[in-house]
C-alpha cells in the first residue's frame, strides 16, 4: 500500500501546449501565485501548490525535486474524432508497448482521489454552466512511469480549438481548484480491469462516488500476450489501500478472467464484476 506523505503538489504543463498554458491562465486567474522556484526551475507558488512551465513533453516528465507529494499535469488530449471533452487519467504503460514515453509493462503511481475527484468536479462545473460535454476517465496510457510520486493528468480534448477554448480552461481549471480539498477515502479505493479507452462504466462508478478509481487495464492490451504482472504492479502503484478489483465482465479476455481469479488471492482485494 502507498501512502500519502505530505509535501509539495505540482501543476506541470508545457510550454509548446495550448490547453495546459489556457488551463494554466486560468487558474492564475483563480488563485494568487506568488514568484518562487521548485529544483530549481522558476514556478508560481501558492502555498503548498507549485505551478510551473516545463519546456518538454508531459509524457518525458522527469522532475526529481525533493519533497513532492504529487503533480498534476494540465495537458490536451488528442483524438481522431475530434470530439470536445474533457478527461482524467493515470500515466503508464499495461501492455508490451511504450510509443509515447515511458516503459513497456511499467506504470506510474496513480492518485485514485485526485483523478476521480477532478472527474466528478468537472461535470459539476460542466453542468453548473450548461455545458454538454463528455467528461470521462480514460485507461492508463503513456509516460512517464517512473517517477517516486503520484501523477495524474488532466486534459481538454480533442481539437485545436477546443485546447485554446477559454471556457473549457476555466472548467477545468476551477474543478482543478475544487478538487484540492476533497476527502481521501481509503474504503474505496479501486483498480479497474478491462472495457474500452474511455469507460462509461468506470466514469458512472466515479461520478456515483461509489468508488474511487486509479489505473485502469483495458481490453486492448489484455491480448494474448499481455503481461499478467500487470494486475500486481497496477495495484501495488496505486495510493492508498487498493480493496478492489473492478473487471468489466463482458470487456475483458478470459485469458485475463482467467488471470485475476487466480492472482485475486494473493492481492489482498475483493473481484468485483461490473
């Protein structure tokens, strides 16, 4: 089980992306940063919250300052669709590929609290404004996966437009804000296994808070050769005490049923089919 230490918690976005500045400008807008620094590098300080501009890729995040008790990266998110929505997830890599940064079979520490309760801030804020926007959590992808603190990520999608809309920065950037102070329950802490990249099943348990959700292994990387470590790593990078293993029944393999029935035992959780 990971614990929560206490120390530094960093909003990270990149300089060559328009939704993490237009995230940040907005929250520059909602809390008062005070000039300071963080390894090093300049960042805007209020309190305990660092906000800085790296001028790398998100998914190659490699900042090694002491004392961080998580980062949040205020990031775009792409799709061939197009489609404008607004997304949480945990970086890393569940299947046997790492394209976008990072190591094959290797995620980062997820933050189930902070990544579901940016998804149920963002469709309070969504609908106290009248906006029809698909809000969801997405499966664990991409780097970075090995830094020794917590990593979430918050994204508008999917356009240029859409990541330059000063709107949807103000949404996220105010359910980033309403997010800070929400209770960490450690009763209901969640791995989810299977079903699509964006789980309608997995983002209605979040916004029920029936459960708050880390990593999520969908079904497209539990082919044949998926790697069954990854239930164990998933679980054992996961803040808090991970109870459960929620598996979409009908969206995963049975070579991966197959898998979880017999490793549920010696990981301390409780299957759950949904």
């Amino acid at each position: 089980m990971n614990t929560l230490v206490s120390g530094l918690k960093l909003l990270v976005y990149s300089a060559s992306d328009p939704a993490g500045i237009n995230i940040a400008k907005h929250l520059q807008a909602i809390l008062p940063f005070a000039p300071s620094e963080v390894g090093g590098m300049p960042a805007g300080a209020h309190g305990d919250l660092f906000l800085l501009e790296i001028g790398s890729s998100l998914i190659d995040l490699d900042l090694s300052p002491k004392g961080v008790e998580w980062a949040l990266c205020l990031s775009r998110h792409k799709s061939s669709s197009g489609k404008p929505c607004l997304t949480a997830h945990t970086p890393g890599n569940p299947g046997p590929a790492a394209e976008y940064g990072g190591r094959p079979s290797a995620v980062c520490i997820s933050n189930p609290w902070l990544q579901s309760a940016l998804i149920r801030s963002m469709r309070q804020e969504c609908d106290s404004r009248g906006v029809g926007l698909q809000v969801t959590i997405e499966a664990t992808h991409h780097g970075p996966t090995d830094l020794d603190y917590p990593v979430t990520f918050v994204e508008i999608g999917s356009d240029e437009a859409s990541w330059g809309n000063p709107l949807l920065g103000e949404i996220v950037a105010s359910a980033v804000h309403r997010s800070l102070g929400q209770e960490r329950r450690d009763n209901r802490v969640a791995l989810g296994v299977g079903g699509g990249h964006y789980s309608e099943k997995f983002t209605k348990l979040i916004l029920d808070g029936v459960f708050d959700i880390g990593h999520i292994v969908p079904k497209y990387v539990l082919s044949e050769d998926f790697y069954p470590g990854i239930f164990k790593a998933c679980k054992e990078r996961t803040l808090g005490n991970c109870r459960y293993v929620l598996v979409d029944w009908k969206g995963t393999p049975s070579k991966a049923k197959d898998c979880l029935r017999s490793v549920i035992p010696s990981l301390g959780a409780e299957l759950v089919k949904i």
